[in-house]
C-alpha cells in the first residue's frame, strides 16, 4: 500500500481555482432554478472569485 502525500502548495491554488470557476459557473442555476432544494442554493457562498 503506497503512502498518500498531501497536496503541495500549487496542487491547492488549482483546486481552489477550480472550485471559483464551477461555482461561477453553476452560481446563477443554484439561485435561480426552483427545481434545487432550498439548502442546494448556498453550496457556492463560501466560494470567492478573486479573479
């Protein structure tokens, strides 16, 4: 069984960029769409564009 490393430094500045650009981009379906669960609508909040 080989040993998990954790992430480096750049491997989470390309996650949290990730998480920025799918969250800007299913931002306005989660607020909008009245087909998503009311506690969906915020999955997005804590995530900031600092783009």
């Amino acid at each position: 069984m080989q040993k998990q490393q954790l992430p480096t430094s750049t491997e989470n500045q390309d996650l949290d960029e990730l998480l920025v650009r799918g969250c800007n981009w299913v931002r306005d379906y989660l607020e909008n769409n009245p087909e998503v669960n009311e506690s969906d609508r915020t999955l997005c909040n804590d995530i900031i564009d600092n783009g």
